[in-house]
C-alpha cells in the first residue's frame, strides 16, 4: 500500500495540482476542504475528481481537526488552506490570521499528539519578506511582512521551525514565490488579468481595471512548485526552501505580454494611477487604474533565490514568464470564447 497524504485547502490551485502529482505517485490522497464537497471545477480539469477523498475540515475547529487526523492517518500532511488573498487581509485581518496562523498550530498540535511521525509541510510564503532587506531573497534574508496575510504567515512559518526544534517532528516550509496557473483563482491579478482581457476580447466587458502596474513579482508555473512541495518532505532531514524563478517582472509587463497572445497592441499613456492602456490597433481603452485596488501597505520588488532548492532537491524551474503568460492566456480565451457562444 503506498504512502496516504492529507492535503488541507485541497480544492485551491496549488492542492489540486499537488493531489493530481501524488496520486501519480501512487498514494492515497485525503483532501480537507471547509465545505467538504467532492472536489472543484479544478478536479475536473485535471481529472481526478474521482480519485481524492474529500473530508469537512476547518482550521479554525480544534476538535475537527483531531477527529480528521485520528480518522485519516496521514503519512504526509500538506497544509495549504489559508485566507490567502492578501487584499482581503486588510479587510478580515483577525479571521486570517485565525486560519493562518493559528489553523497552522492548531494542526501541528494535533499531529504531535497522534502522529507525531507524520511529514508536515507549512505553506510560506514570498510575502513574509514583504520591505525587503535584500535582493533577491533566500531562506535566511530576514523577514518584514507588509500585510495582515504575511504577519500570519510568518507565525506560521515559525510555528513550524519551532515544533521541528522542540518535539523532533519533521516539519518543514516552503518559501514559495509567485506560481500561476490556468488554475488560479480570478482574484489574483494574473488570472484577472488573463481571464479580463479575454473577456474584453469577447465583448462581455467594457475594459480590465487594475491596481499597482508597477508592482514586480517573481512569477513561475504551480505544476512545477508543487513538484518541489513534494520533494520537501522526501528528504532525511526536514528544512525550509525558497522555491522561485530568480526573474521578476511587472504587472505592467504581464498585461503587454497577455495583451499580445489576446490579440492586442498596448500602448500606454499617463502615469501612476492616471495610466491607461489603450489598443493601438482600435483606439480602445483597455486597461485601467483604480485606485481601489492599491494595498494599504504596497511592496515593491520580491525576487528569490532558488540556489538551496536547485542544489539540494534538484528542483529548478522550467517555464519562463513569457510561456506561462501565453499558457494562461491561451487557457481564458479557451473558457471565454465557449462562455460567449451560450
């Protein structure tokens, strides 16, 4: 019998592409979801609706969280679920960092106490660096998270180093930058990008409103992340690891790029949130800033160093910018041009 993983947050982006990969490996894969239904419109895509046992499981229940682990028995935990839409956070900063911070604690209590041999891997993330002290940023570049969502996480992250330091447990987190995919929710910029021009395209809206374009990011493709998520908790040693590009680019740069495979020819006029970008090939205003979509706290510029990951997994990864922009945006035009045929 092979290995059984729990993967929380199972239905977003990066647990569907991590159930798909260890369902290939041959484990048993347990899914927690706060709804606890039988999956996601990202099963389907992928196709494995059928092969995942989705379980109710909400990090904010200490009880669920136990009967869920005494019922599983996990080899492998993945702890993916989080509040993870960084603008949200400043709308709902106590909930977020319930279910991100504490959520994370809660679970690694719980296996302490029943499977205290079980593999666990925290989601990190980028946005822990948040007012960079340096560039790029590796495992040990310190920490000033500049987000309600990046404070969580860093407790999260810490949590984690600690219960690896004090019980012996294998507990690791992965530093994870940017990764897109056709998968991402419509919320994130990249896929509001993709998933608005092409609406744009189609005539179903008038134009695609955005915040920061000047915001630069380290973006790479989620398949391939989730291969190094995995990689993580097959190592003797647990440990933390930046997964990332070492690129960074615009938003800016993102729309020019969509823009292109979309079918359109951006040029932009005015400056900071007066810009806009207009197709030379109609005349049409087709990006917009709102100033509404601007963080209360903005960060700038997050690049990170994969050099421990490429040296020690052997992970590196393998689809550029341009590749990943063209893969989203092909995959919106794809959706959208079925949604405007109904």
């Amino acid at each position: 019998m092979g290995k059984r993983a729990l993967i929380t947050g199972i239905v977003g982006q990066d647990g569907s592409y991590l159930a798909k990969l260890l369902l290939e490996k041959g484990y048993e894969v347990w899914g927690g979801d706060r709804r606890g239904g039988d999956g996601s419109y990202r099963f389907k895509e992928l196709g494995i609706e059928r092969d995942v046992d989705v379980v109710s499981m909400d990090l904010l229940e200490f009880t669920n969280i136990y009967k869920v682990i005494e019922k599983v028995e996990p080899d492998e935990v993945y702890n993916l679920a989080a509040q993870s839409f960084v603008q949200a956070s400043f709308e709902i900063p106590i909930m977020t960092v319930d279910v991100n911070a504490l959520g994370a604690l809660r679970l690694l209590e719980v296996l302490r106490c029943l499977r205290p041999g079980a593999k666990f891997y925290q989601a990190s993330t980028s946005e822990m660096f948040g007012n960079t002290r340096e560039t790029p940023q590796t495992e040990k570049t310190p920490f000033y998270p500049r987000s309600p969502y990046g404070a969580a996480k860093l407790f999260a992250h810490w949590i984690t180093v600690n219960y690896r330091e004090s019980y012996g447990m294998f507990a690791c987190s992965g530093i994870l930058f940017n990764h897109e995919s056709p998968l991402r929710g419509p919320e994130f910029v990249t896929r509001k990008i993709t998933h608005g021009l092409a609406r744009v395209k189609y005539g179903l809206q008038d134009r695609l409103l955005l915040g920061n374009l000047d915001a630069k990011r380290d973006w790479g493709y989620a398949p391939e992340y989730v291969e190094g998520i995995w990689l993580m908790l097959q190592q003797g040693e647990a440990d933390d690891y930046v997964l990332a590009t070492g690129e960074a680019h615009s938003v800016r740069e993102f729309v020019e790029k969509a823009a292109e495979v979309a079918g359109f020819d951006i040029r932009w006029e005015g400056k900071g949130a007066e810009a806009r970008g207009i197709d030379r090939r109609s005349g049409k205003v087709v990006v917009e800033v709102s100033p509404e979509f601007y963080r209360p706290a903005e960060v700038g510029v997050l690049i990170g160093n994969p050099q421990k990951a490429m040296e020690k997994l052997g992970w590196r990864p393998r689809t550029h910018f341009e590749e990943l922009v063209r893969i989203m945006m092909e995959a919106d035009l794809g959706r959208v041009s079925q949604e405007s045929k109904r």
